[in-house]
C-alpha cells in the first residue's frame, strides 16, 4: 500500500473533505424523521455539535446559548476568561489589532496568570444556567484544573493538545498517567488530538470517553506548516473509525470519534459522519455568530504560544446568529449556516436513519465534485466558488 517517493521510501495517499463525495442511497428518507442524537458515556445530546475551545469562540456566555440550543461548547480554562476577571476590554483589543501584530498582541495578553478562583466563577456561571459544562485544558494542568472545574460542576474534561499519545516520554517533567486520570476523575474525559489508528486504539484502552481527531486542519491553526505535521481529516476520521470499531468487537465499550478541524460547509459536517465521525468540533462556523465574543475574528489555541506559535488569528466575519447557524433559517448560500439541517437532508438522501447508519455511506474519490460545472459560480465568486 502506498506510492514510491523516492528509493527505497513509500507514502501512503490519505484524502482530505474536498477529494470525496458522497453516494445518494437506493432508499431515502424524510430528513425530519433521522436521529442525530449521540451519546458520551450514557449521556445523549439532541445534536452532534461541539463548540471548539478556542476564546474567540466559546466564552461563558455563548456556552450557555449553545448549551440551551442542545449542543456543547467547550470553554478554554488556560485562556483570557481565567486570566482576567473583566475580559470585554481584552477581545475588543485582539480584534482592532493589525494582522501583523496580532499574534505578539495574543502572546502579550496571555501572560497574565490563570487564577483558579475563575476557573470555578466560569464554571459556576454556566452550571447556574441548567446547561452542560465542558472544559479542556492541557495534559500538564489536567490533574490540578480538572479538579477544581469538577468541584465547580463540570460535566465532561477535555485534555487536549497538538499531538496526544498514552506514551509521553520526557525527563524534564513529570508525566500524565492518562488512565489513572480517566479513572480518577469521575466524569467524563475526552482526549485528542490524534489522527493514527494505533493511537486512537491505546487511548480508547487507556479509558477515555472519546477522542479528538485532527491535526492541524482547522482554519485558523498553522501547525501544518509550522511542524510539517498532519493527516488529512478523511483519512484520519476512517483509520480512527477502526480503531473504535475494533476496540467495541473486542471490550464491548463504544467510544465515540469526534472530528476537530477543517470543516467549514454543512458539506464538510456531512463528509466527516460518513467516514466515521460520531460527533464533530468546529471553530471558525461558530466563531462567525453573533454570540461569539471573538467579534468577527478567532484565533487557535496556539496562537499565544511563547516560542513557537502553531495558530493565527483569522477574520471570518459575523454572519448570522449562532441559532441560525445550526438551525437556519440559512441566509446564506456557502452551506455555513442551517448546519443541522444539511446533515439531516444528506442522511435522509443516503437512506441513514441515524449516524450509526450514516457511517455506513458509499464513499467515492472525486476531487473534481465541488467545480464540476460550476463555471458561472466560479466566474462570478458567488455560492461555493467565493
């Protein structure tokens, strides 16, 4: 398997959302009539959508709003809501910054200290609202962090990182035991991110809920040319999809795939169950609501780092609100927004009556599919050729 790239060395071809297509089924259904319900640990949410834990996304506030809308939003605990008590003042600056400084600006403001009181005062503020609270954090404050949002409500951790492995090895720090964590902690933990079906297998033995699946595809993330590192989104949603299918054969304990990064359309949402995902994560169409404190902007969890950033910020614009987004009506015609709506009417064409089934879709190779015949669009730079 796998392509020469030179003597003796072979590459094997991995796909990415714009190189698929879609098969429509030999049954179809009423688009109202599909389940899109997930479960994490015996808890099922109404929709398969997760906020990513980026500040120019998810603050306090719009995780309430997504929250009471049925889906999750993932709140930063080492960004500018932990670090500063009054935060409106410091997204007001990151959005009137210059694209050249900005990334110095963030490197700037992140400085300020994480102070633990707030850390408890965000999660209070969204547990008071009757919603789930999600929060994340990095492998070397999970264990401290992880505590105190439990003791404040939280209801499902996130460690996350660029890169995740069970096997961390360094002299220079001590060492998450990921296992001991998972079992520690009593709620439950989402890991990532990974993109190899080897990974995925040890973290899913390891004890994690579910894990994340991406690496660098996300629109404001640079680690891809930063560090060279990635595997394109289908190719990792499937190789991943493996390791969970296998590791249910073998323990009976169905550990959920989310996709993170790298969609932007209702066409990439849909591309990303069919290979596999159960759920997905997404920065850039959420950080384009009304709600987002990002203001028109978001940046990657990285963009702050001190010696080697692996993000920007990005300008998307707000383009709708957040209920909009995911529900419609779609004022829109790029496929960002009414996201709900696209999965169901693609399940209902491929004859899925729920995600399980979806994942089960005709998938062929077809790079050409978002042109083809769409000279005018193009010409114009209206609908999908923008």
């Amino acid at each position: 398997m796998g392509e020469w790239i030179g003597i003796g060395r072979k590459a094997r071809r991995a796909y990415g959302f714009d190189e698929i297509a879609l098969v429509p089924g030999t049954v179809t259904f009423n688009p109202d009539e599909v389940d899109i319900a997930w479960e994490i640990d015996g808890r099922k949410f109404q929709i398969p959508f997760l906020a990513s834990a980026m500040d120019g996304v998810v603050d306090p506030e719009f995780a309430v709003t997504m929250g009471a809308l049925g889906g999750l939003a993932v709140l930063n605990l080492e960004g500018i809501y932990t670090r500063y008590d009054d935060y409106s003042s410091i997204l007001q600056e990151i959005s009137k910054s210059t694209p050249e400084k900005a990334t110095e600006l963030v490197q700037k403001l992140y400085t300020q200290p994480i102070k633990e009181k707030l850390i408890s005062k965000r999660v209070e503020r969204i547990k008071k609202a009757k919603v789930p609270v999600v929060a994340s954090t990095i492998p070397q404050h999970a264990e401290k962090f992880g505590a105190i949002a439990k003791e404040a409500g939280c209801d499902i951790f996130i460690v996350q990182s660029t890169v995740t492995t069970v096997r961390h090895i360094s002299t220079a720090y001590k060492i998450m035991d990921l296992k001991k964590f998972c079992s520690k902690i009593k709620m439950p933990v989402i890991v990532g991110n990974s993109v190899t079906y080897d990974v995925a297998l040890e973290l899913m033995g390891a004890g994690v809920s579910a894990i994340l699946v991406g690496i660098g595809p996300g629109s404001a993330c640079t680690t891809r040319g930063v560090l060279g590192l990635g595997v394109p989104q289908v190719t990792a949603i499937c190789d991943s999809m493996a390791a969970r299918d296998f590791y249910f054969k073998r323990t009976k304990r169905y550990v959920p795939i989310i996709a993170d990064g790298g969609m932007s359309t209702g066409g990439d949402v849909c591309k990303a169950f069919a290979c596999g995902s159960d759920a997905v994560m997404i920065g850039s169409a959420f950080a384009r609501a009304k709600e987002a404190p990002g203001q028109g902007f978001h940046w990657g969890m990285a963009t702050p780092h001190a010696n080697l950033p692996r993000g920007t910020r990005i300008r998307v614009g707000t383009t709708g609100t957040l209920s909009e987004i995911l529900f419609g009506p779609a004022r829109l015609d790029d496929g960002t927004q009414n996201l709900v709506g696209a999965l169901k009417t693609c399940m209902g064409n491929v004859g899925a009556r729920n995600i399980r089934e979806f994942q089960l879709t005709d998938i062929i190779i077809a790079p050409a599919i978002k042109t083809e015949g769409k000279l005018f669009q193009a010409a114009q730079k209206v609908g999908m050729m923008k």
